[in-house]
C-alpha cells in the first residue's frame, strides 16, 4: 500500500508518500481499500498539530474516506467484504488501504455513490446538527451562511433549505456567490467587496437574521454578530480564517441572542443513537435528491500537496477529492 505519512508536526511539507506494508486486520477490524477521501479543514490543523484531536507520531492524516471493505478480522459480523462503506475518524484516509474498527463504518445504502460518501457525513453531519439540533431551525426563518461556497457551507445552505428557510449565503467573490445561487441561495453576500452589515439590513428590511452559521470566524464575526435578529442564534462552526474572534457580550445582551457551540466530533462519540438517527434523515434526503455533496474535484491521492494549497488559499468551492484509480 501506500500511503501519506505525518512524522512531523511540521506542516503539510513535512508529509511523505511512502510505500508500506498492507496491514492485516486485527480482531474487530476491517481492511478497506480506500476509493476516495475528501479534505477537510481539520485535515489541515492536525498535521500542524493545531487541531483538537492529536494522533500520536507518526500517523496517516484523512479523517474521512470511502470504500469497499477488503478484508475482515476475527468478530465482524457487520460486514463482508466487498460491502461499501464510509468511514470517519481522526486519521488514516490520505493512503490506499485503511484498517479501521467495525464500529467506525458507515455502511453506504443503495444508489449512494462511494465517491459521495467520501464527501458527506463530515459536513453535511457537522451542518445537520448545527442547525437542527444546536439552532433549532425553523421552516421560514432566515439563516446567513457565512463561507457558503466551501464544504460544510455548502452543506449547510442545502440543509437549510431542505428544511424551508431562507438562505443568504456569504462568500468572498461574486464567482462563489454565483454558484451559491445555483445551489439554491435566496440571496447571496460577495463580502469581498460588500458591507456584510448593511447588505443584510437591506436584504431582512432592517430585521436581521435568526441563525448565523459560521466556520469562518475573523473579521467577519463581528458584523455577522450585529445581523442577528431579536432572539438570534449564533452558531460557532469554525475558524477557517484563521483567527478566533472576540465579540463584545453586551450584543448578546442587547439581543437577546444565544452563542452556541457546534462541536459535532465529540457530538458523535458522546451521542451515538443521535448521531445515527441524523445519518438516517440525512441518507433520506440524499435518496430524494434533496441534498448532494458539491464536488470542487477530483485530484489522484498523490496529489495531497496540491490540494492542501488550494484549501491554505480558500480556493474550494465544495469538496475537494483525492482518488486512488
């Protein structure tokens, strides 16, 4: 097999590809030969060792990826080989092969692409709890989607709709807003060149927003903060650029606002039978063609470097794929 080694926290240019032994499943495990694996910001801060979770040296980045099950280990009764399967966890996806836990897979249903599941349960999962479970969305009320264009601000904007809100999608260029409208945006926020504040009061009538979802943070936390409206819900997804904000709490006061957190990996270790009911409305909706993972491209797995620099420079719009032939 091969696969991309971090035996240093140095960054992405510190990763070799290197060639290793395929590993044999152990008790309770499965070998998956891996068809796909998506990029996710995360995958970026842990191999700065900047991210909450910190393998021990040296591991194999990719937290999500998708397959067919190869071979099994003593105890699996879930599975058999060539099942199709996706699987997240803190590591292991950047390589061809993959031995993982059987608790780990997430079988694919029929008719869901593999390439897909490599693509969804990470965003689309993060995005499903944040406004559903953390916000409590609610049919009409509106949401300003800050970082629409990228992987779980796609997600997002398509959840929110699935549910019957209005969607103002934020994104830095008028390209990324253009296809933020394709997806289905009610409106659209080129904050690269428009007040982010005023285009809301314009856009709401002066009333503002009920939910902001953020995996941005920085600059544009403040002004998006300032947008909510009356019993507003803040959701704090992430900090894609790179700076955590500090926002003054009388705002929160004065709007009778919530600032809620959004953690959705220590969400699924810590609430399982949650975790798999929203997979299963999820799987739905992916079944009804109401959501669909955005791919931005398909990139050969040697090809990780590439795509970690378009993510460093947010030139992603949707996921991006690494994909062994």
């Amino acid at each position: 097999m091969k696969a991309w080694l971090c035996e240093s926290l140095d960054g992405v240019g510190a990763l070799k590809w290197r060639e290793l032994p395929t590993p044999q499943p152990q008790p309770g495990q499965v070998r998956i030969a891996i068809r796909a694996a998506s990029l996710n910001f995360p995958d970026l801060l842990v191999v700065e060792g900047k991210y909450q979770f910190k393998p021990p040296l040296p591991f194999v980045p990719g937290s999500e990826f998708a397959g067919h099950v190869e071979a099994v280990g003593d105890g699996v009764t879930n599975v058999a080989p060539g099942t199709a399967v996706a699987v997240i966890g803190n590591s292991g996806g950047f390589a061809t092969h993959a031995c993982v836990d059987a608790s780990q897979l997430i079988p694919l249903p029929p008719g869901f692409e593999v390439e897909h599941g490599a693509a969804f349960a990470f965003t689309y999962g993060t995005s499903h709890h944040a406004l559903l479970d953390r916000a409590q969305l609610k049919p009409g009320e509106t949401v300003l989607v800050l970082g629409a264009a990228g992987g779980v601000g796609t997600a997002a904007l398509q959840i929110a709709k699935a549910v019957g809100a209005r969607v103002i999608a934020a994104a830095s260029t008028d390209d990324k807003c253009a296809r933020c409208r394709e997806l289905g945006a009610d409106e659209t926020i080129a904050y690269g060149r428009e007040n982010l504040r005023e285009r809301v009061k314009e856009i709401t009538g002066g009333r503002g927003v009920d939910v902001v979802y953020d995996p941005v943070g920085g600059e544009l936390a403040d002004p998006a903060f300032r947008s909510l409206a009356w019993r507003g819900r803040y959701l704090v997804v992430g900090f894609a650029a790179g700076t955590i904000p500090a926002l003054p709490w009388n705002l929160a006061l004065l709007k009778g606002a919530s600032l809620v957190g959004v953690f959705w990996g220590d969400f699924v270790r810590r609430e399982p039978q949650a975790f798999a009911q929203e997979l299963r409305e999820l799987a739905q909706w992916y079944a009804q063609g109401r959501i669909r993972p955005v791919i931005d491209s398909r990139l050969p797995m040697s090809a990780l470097p590439q795509a970690y620099a378009r993510m460093a420079a947010r030139d992603v719009r949707g996921k991006l794929l690494l994909v062994n032939d």
